[in-house]
C-alpha cells in the first residue's frame, strides 16, 4: 500500500509539474503568458519587488509587433549610407573627442579600443545620446518574447532587463529605448548589458542612458571581449573590422563604422 500511495504521490506531482509547464508563446492571452514568465523569473532568483514593478501592468505592444514582422533588408550602398550618416556627426564627432578626451584615453589605455571608433559608434547609434529610443523596453520585450518569432531569445533579454533592475543600475521608468529592446547611448541589448556594461565613473551603476563615461568604457569592453586587437588597424579587412563586424552584421553599417572612425583622426 505504502508504495501505491507513493506511486500516486509521484503521478499527482507529475500532473501538477505538467500543468505548470510554461505557456508555450504565442498561445492563450498575452496575460496568462506574462503570469506564467513571472513565476520563471522568480525561479530564476529575480526579486519579487523587482517582478511586480517591472512586469504588472505590462500589456502586449501591437506596434512591436507590426515592425518586427515588416522589416525590411537593408539595401543601401555604403556610398549612399555613410554619405547620408557620416557629414552631419562629423563636426560633434570631432568635438566629442576632445570634450572627453581624457576619458578617451584611459578607456584605450584599459581595453585597447581607441576613442575615434568609440565615438564613430556612438554617434551613428544615437547620435551621441541624442536619440536612445522612446519604446518601453519591459514592454517591447515581453511583446517579442511571447511572439512565437523569436521567443527564446526575447525571453532571455526579459530576464535580463530584470537583472539590470534587480542589481540598481536602473528603474523600470527609466528603461526606454528602441523597438527591439536595446538599451542605451549605444544600444546594447540587455544581456551584453548585463556581460559588458562597466561603471566607468564610480558612481556605483551601470548607467548606459546617462554617463557618458559608462556608455565609451562599456563599448569598449564588448568590443575588447570580442577580440580587439591593441594598436591594430581597423579598416576592412583587419583582424578589428572583423570584430567590428561582431558588433553589427551589416557590411555596410561596419565600413560607414570604420570611415567614420578614420575621418576622426583627420578631424582638425
């Protein structure tokens, strides 16, 4: 009998296990889904303070959607990309270096990234902090993650914008940017936010939204963590436009990337 009830004991944790298996994406209401995420991040040790103010009220973003279902191939030349984007950056670019010239220069001296690619990246990203993004990211990302397109990957991302909050670098309020989740005065998705992000200005967060000092060193640090070599030329073809190339697929972005760097160094 003791093993019958046993056997039982076993079968009824089984249903229950069943039943709470995770809702698969894309099936029921966008609500039944967010629940069921809830209670996987706090498995994952994310904080309830952190699930509630993040997560309650959170509602699937329709517009997301439509833009991440409509994209379309990038079919610009790199004449007519870095001829459109380059010119107008140059100027702030050039003055961007000096403004932050010292920061510049410790970054290089700790990752080995100079301060012209830096500053090429910032200002076709955001235009130097100018345009991050309005989207909430929380909600654009739980959007993506319950869409059956992608939904692993944006699952992942949610969980670590939650450990972005959790660990105090920043609010869910403050947590806007662009369509697709990405964060900051260069765009880093939350998990190379949560691998890469350094706090360059010791002021105790992470803060890729306000501190330029963060937004260059962490940069930096992605771009060292993917193999930049100290030093070395960046120009296509380079062991650096390869790792570049780690930073954006597209050929064209990264040779506008590598131009633009180049054009800094000649800036008066």
């Amino acid at each position: 009998m003791l093993h019958c009830a046993l056997a039982a004991g076993i079968g009824l944790a089984l249903s229950v296990a069943s039943a709470n298996a995770a809702v698969p994406c894309g099936s029921g209401s966008f609500q039944a889904w967010l629940d069921d995420f809830k209670t996987e991040a706090a498995s994952k040790g994310i904080s309830q303070a952190t699930i509630t103010a993040s997560l309650n009220g959170v509602t699937l973003d329709q517009s997301v959607l439509s833009r991440d279902h409509s994209q379309k191939v990038f079919d610009q030349t790199f004449e007519q990309f870095s001829g459109r984007m380059v010119p107008p950056r140059l100027a702030r670019g050039a003055n961007m270096l000096k403004r932050y010239g010292s920061v510049l220069s410790r970054i290089e001296e700790t990752y080995g990234v100079p301060g012209e690619v830096l500053v090429a990246i910032w200002g076709l990203e955001t235009d130097y902090g100018v345009n991050i993004g309005k989207f909430p990211t929380l909600r654009s990302l739980a959007t993506l993650a319950y869409d059956c397109r992608r939904s692993e990957m944006f699952r992942g991302e949610l969980l670590d914008a939650l450990r972005i909050i959790d660990r105090g670098d920043l609010t869910p309020a403050e947590m806007r940017g662009a369509w697709a989740g990405e964060i900051g005065q260069t765009q880093f998705m939350p998990s190379n936010y949560m691998k890469y992000a350094v706090d360059f200005d010791a002021n105790g967060r992470r803060d890729l939204l306000r501190s330029p000092p963060d937004v260059l060193a962490s940069t930096a640090n992605l771009l060292a963590s993917y193999g930049w070599q100290r030093g070395k030329d960046w120009q296509p073809g380079s062991p650096n436009f390869a790792v570049l190339q780690q930073w954006n697929k597209s050929d064209v972005y990264i040779r506008t990337v590598a131009y633009f760097a180049t054009q800094l160094t000649h800036a008066p």
